[in-house]
C-alpha cells in the first residue's frame, strides 16, 4: 500500500467519528505499490442512509487530514453499484 499506518489510522478514525464504526476499505491505486500518484480511494458500508451532508463533511475532513484527493465511496444499502463489488474484492479492509 502506498499510505503510512498513521495515514490509514487517520483514515478509519475520521469515518469512524463521523459515520459510526463501519468497514472502511481501501481500493484503486492506493493498494498497487508499483502505482504512482493518484487520489485515495475509500469505500464503507452503512447499516443504513445518511444525510449527503455528513457524506460531505466525512470527504472534507479526510482530505484536511491525508491532505490529499479522496474519493470515499459510500454504500449504504439503498443501491448496488459495480464499484461496490470491485471496492470489496481488490481493495484492502482497514477496519
């Protein structure tokens, strides 16, 4: 992986304050040491929806931490979308 520890810690405690304790991965180009540059990927699951405001404000406090691009990808059970299936199977679970 292409983040320090502390990086991933920050991570997964900032969702983790603002969404409640849910599994965080993380996928895309982050996971792939031969890759170079890119955004920071995230996906989580909720048990159940919550406000595009809390989505937005989790987004805005991962970049302030990581100082970086992140995409958090969020499923809340409402949809099943593709990147949800490719997130679980090439992304690494952080919590």
């Amino acid at each position: 992986m292409r983040l320090a520890p502390a990086q991933l810690a920050e991570a997964v405690q900032k969702i983790h304050q603002r969404l409640g304790d849910v599994p965080v991965w993380l996928f895309g180009s982050r996971v792939d040491d031969a890759a170079k540059g890119g955004d920071i990927d995230l996906y989580v699951e909720l048990p159940q929806p919550v406000s595009p405001l809390s989505i937005a404000r989790t987004r805005g406090d991962l970049a302030d931490a990581l100082g970086q691009s992140v995409d958090l990808v969020v499923n809340d059970g409402r949809y099943e979308r593709p990147i949800y299936a490719i997130a679980r199977e090439t992304g690494v679970r952080l919590a």
